[in-house]
C-alpha cells in the first residue's frame, strides 16, 4: 500500500450539513411537525474546493468561501447535543457576528468509518447527505477470488453486501455476478451465492462462462460433442444445444481412441462402429477431469471431419466449428499458489493440433472474460435488472471488480475501449464469431477495479510488475487476443470487494 492510500485510510468520511434553526435539537419540530429545513453544499462543489485546497491553489471566490465555510466549521465547541447521532454543535467565528433574528447556524459532523476510495491513484471524498436518487451505474462482479476461495466467502464481501443490500434484502443499484466459472447450472450458481452473501440472488443475475453461447443459435440444431465436468448436458441444452454427445459417451462407443491409460484399454479390439451419427461440431465447457481422453478424441472428431470410426488421408480445413469459453490460464482456489484453468486446456489443444496439421486451430466463438461478447451480454443483463426494479435512469457507467489482471481487468479495460469506438464505428468482438451488438446502449465507460485476494497479488506471480531484465509482463491471455500492456493496468487497485464497492460509492456520491 502507497503512502497516498495509508494517509487516505486515516479520513473519516464527513457528512457536513448546515442549519438555521435558532438552537433548537436537531430532532425538535416546527410548528408544522417537520423537521427544519436543511440546506447542503452539494457533493461536487465540496469535491472541487477540497481539490483546490489539496493544489494550493485558493485564489478564486469559490476557493474562498470553500476556506470560510471549512473555517466555520472546524471553529465547534464540545457541547455534544442530544439527537445529532454523535455530531457535534458548533459556534462559527468570524467578523459576521450571530445570525439576523438570533438564529444560530449550526454545523454538524458526523465522524464515521473511513469511507474510503483507496485506488491506485489515492482517491478519497466527502459525502453529503441526500435523498438517494435512482443508481446511474452498476457492478460487474467475479466470483472467485473476489468473493469467494474456493468454497469459502471473504469476510470482505460478506461486509461489502451490507452496503449494497438495503434492510429489505433488495439490491441499492443492479449487480451482475460474471464467473468463468462454468460446471454448475445457473440457477444452482445463484443459490450458492444465496447461501455465502446472505441475500437472495436471481440466476439471471449469473452469467457463467458459456451464458451468451445462447446467441449462436446457427448451431444449436447440430450434433455437438461437449466436453467439460459437471452438468455437461444440462448446461448444453439450457443454452440451445439438443443434440449433443460427451466425451464419455464418445468413447464407450469407440473404446479404441482412448489409449493412454493402460488400464481402460480394451482387452479385445471391439467392432467399428459404422451406425453412429456424425458429430458437426465441438464445445468445449470448462476444463475436463480426464485432459488426455478429452485432447484425443476432440482432435479425433476434427481430423475425421466428425467421423472417429474412419480415417482421413488429409485433415479437412477450415475444421468443423468450436465454440469455447473460459479462457483463464489460471485461477486461485484454497491453494497458495494459482491452479490450470480452462485456457491452460485450450493452450493445449491448440498446440496439439498446430502441430500436427501445421495450421492454426479456429474458433466459431470464444466466451467468457476478456470477450467482449461476455461484457455485451452482462451490459443486457445489467439493463433489464434496472428495468425490472423500475429505476428510470440509464445505467451509464459499469464498475468490474476482478482478481485476474488477464481475464477481469484486461477485458473489462477492453469493453470500455469498445464503448469509446462504438460511439463513431460499428465495432467487432474478436471472440464473437462476427456477432455485433444487438442494440443501442447508454453505457458510457466501464472501469477495472483490482482486488489483492485472488490470483493477484502485488508481490506475487501474477504482479504486474515484468521480471527483473524483461520490459514486460508475461502475457497469460487466450493467443486470439492481441497483448496490449496498457490493458492490464487497472483503473484502481483495491485490497478487497469491501473497499472497492466504498471505491465506487464515493465516486458516485453515496452513502453506505
């Protein structure tokens, strides 16, 4: 941590608001039953005059009274008042003496936890108190490692959600929870995130790895062969896919491809099969249990042009189409160290067969983070959920919270490099299989928040820093995504999900 982000870590955010109620208690009424009238310097003015301050440049009239108004009020006196929730009353000096009619302007400050927005840049606010208006921007929120390890919660998340959950158990602004997490179904996803956050999360609040492979309608009428662990078939056909084959089922029906482990060879050579359907085309899900079985028959399927049973002089090319998702080479469990994720399988594959057929393996889709396709997906998702709590204002500004500089920061600083060209120029997802956006947005940007309790950490492996006689960092992206160093660099870097979401709520000028 910066010395910028320890002496911000020591601000207490103040809520600073004035009153001319000639002394009485901030609970007393008027004659009418209400409460008097509060009058607030609005949360930008208070931003700008305290970046004045902080530059030494207090020349200007508005500078002035921001100095007079501070003045006023660091001049309190310690009579702590009943009803001011610990704030304090306070006698503003100066030349202008007691207020017409004998009112007397009250200052009051209400110290609370520092409410924080330690990024990578120091930044720190004040917030005012004020009827909250509808959200104008929403979370991006990755799972694992930001908030969960494995199968435990991080403390921090768990308080992050007693700040974006109201007392009705209701989301404050509209969350989407993006994993390249994909051996699960949506809807046991959602209520696994139930149990560990303590509120109830919605499936169409989950977008898994494989999620927008339900735009690629062209293909789900075929005869796919899916590869993965979990609910292979269940997930396949909640996409779209009704016909598909696992690997598994693959190999009982031509036990003769699978020859690596001496064991589950076959003690007689079965006949051929000649009555089995072709395959037309290859999903691959998540990272399989068994890889060897699983990189055998899948290259099997694409040198046979989907006819395992049958030998091909020359491998047909272009292949049959494969649509992919997950694209982490790494990712952080219960373990120190990262684990192989599903992009250390596809590295796999895509050396296997490059160099075996001399030509690049292709894909039809690549799903996930960093696609961008991922993001269009959550960005629709993101809408609907405003749409359906009836909140009027456009969602304008998206925050993505990751613990992978590879897939969460890289492809969220992307998206919003996507957004800023799309205002001028239709624009294309190099993982989308020439899919474009379907509609109209207001989105304006998306900002990459980095949090230390996952795969990064910034002394470790996964450091942004390049090693020591290299110019730059290892590039652990999927080979179809150009390394642009610039889109590592996360817009802030946070400890954990609770300081992130005070990072935002203090950008944004609310309370927690």
């Amino acid at each position: 941590m910066t010395g910028t982000q320890k002496n911000a870590n020591n601000y207490s955010s103040i809520f600073l608001h004035k009153w001319d109620a000639g002394g009485k208690d901030y609970n007393s009424r008027d004659a009418s039953g209400t409460n008097p009238p509060l009058s607030f310097p609005t949360a930008d003015w208070l931003r700008a005059e305290v970046d004045l301050a902080e530059s030494g440049e207090a020349q200007s009239t508005r500078a002035r009274r921001a100095a007079e108004w501070l003045r006023s009020a660091r001049s309190w006196r310690s009579a702590r008042r009943p009803g001011f929730g610990g704030g304090w009353r306070a006698q503003p000096m100066g030349s202008r003496g007691p207020a017409p009619g004998g009112a007397t302007p009250i200052v009051c400050f209400f110290f609370l936890p520092p409410l924080l927005s330690l990024g990578s840049h120091g930044d720190h606010c004040l917030l005012l108190p004020s009827v909250q208006s509808p959200p104008t921007f929403g979370f991006l929120l990755d799972i694992d490692g930001v908030l969960v390890r494995g199968h435990k919660v991080i403390p921090a998340a768990v308080e992050a959600f007693r700040k974006l959950v109201n007392s009705q158990g209701q989301l404050r602004v509209p969350v989407v929870f993006v994993t390249n997490a994909g051996n699960i179904l949506q809807h046991h996803k959602a209520q696994e995130l139930s149990s560990l956050l303590g509120f109830k999360v919605d499936p169409n609040q989950v977008i898994l790895s494989h999620s927008p492979m339900k735009l690629f309608s062209q293909f789900h009428a075929r005869r796919m062969l899916v590869s993965g662990q979990g609910p292979l078939v269940e997930n396949a056909r909640a996409l779209g896919f009704q016909n598909v084959v696992t690997v598994d089922e693959l190999r009982t029906a031509f036990p003769v491809l699978d020859m690596v482990d001496l064991e589950r060879r076959p003690k007689t050579t079965p006949l051929l099969r000649s009555d089995f359907p072709a395959i037309e085309g290859v999903l691959l899900l998540g990272e399989p249990v068994r890889w060897e079985t699983n990189l055998q028959l899948i290259m099997d399927i694409l040198l046979s042009n989907g006819n395992p049973g049958t030998g091909l002089a020359t491998a047909p090319y272009p292949h049959l189409p494969v649509l992919a998702c997950n694209m982490d080479l790494l990712w952080m469990a219960e373990a120190k160290m990262p684990r192989f994720g599903h992009g250390t399988f596809l590295l796999c594959l895509e050396t296997i067969y490059r160099k075996v057929t001399g030509k690049e393996l292709r894909y039809e889709g690549l799903m996930g983070k960093p696609s961008i396709l991922t993001y269009l997906y959550a960005e629709d998702l993101i809408r609907q959920q405003a749409e359906r709590r009836g909140w009027a204002a456009p969602i304008q500004k998206l925050y993505a919270v990751g613990d992978n500089p590879m897939s969460d920061v890289y492809g969220a600083n992307m998206f919003h490099q996507y957004l800023q060209k799309s205002k001028h120029e239709r624009t294309e997802d190099p993982g989308a299989g020439g899919l474009g956006k379907q509609q109209p947005s207001a989105t304006q940007s998306c900002t990459s928040i980095l949090v230390c309790t996952g795969v990064y950490s910034p002394s470790g492996p996964e450091s942004l820093e390049p090693p020591q006689g290299r110019e730059e960092p290892p590039f652990h992206g999927h080979r179809d995504f150009n390394f642009s160093p610039e889109l590592m660099e996360a817009s802030h870097i946070v400890n954990d999900m609770n300081e992130a979401v005070q990072l935002v709520f203090c950008k944004e000028g609310w309370a927690s």
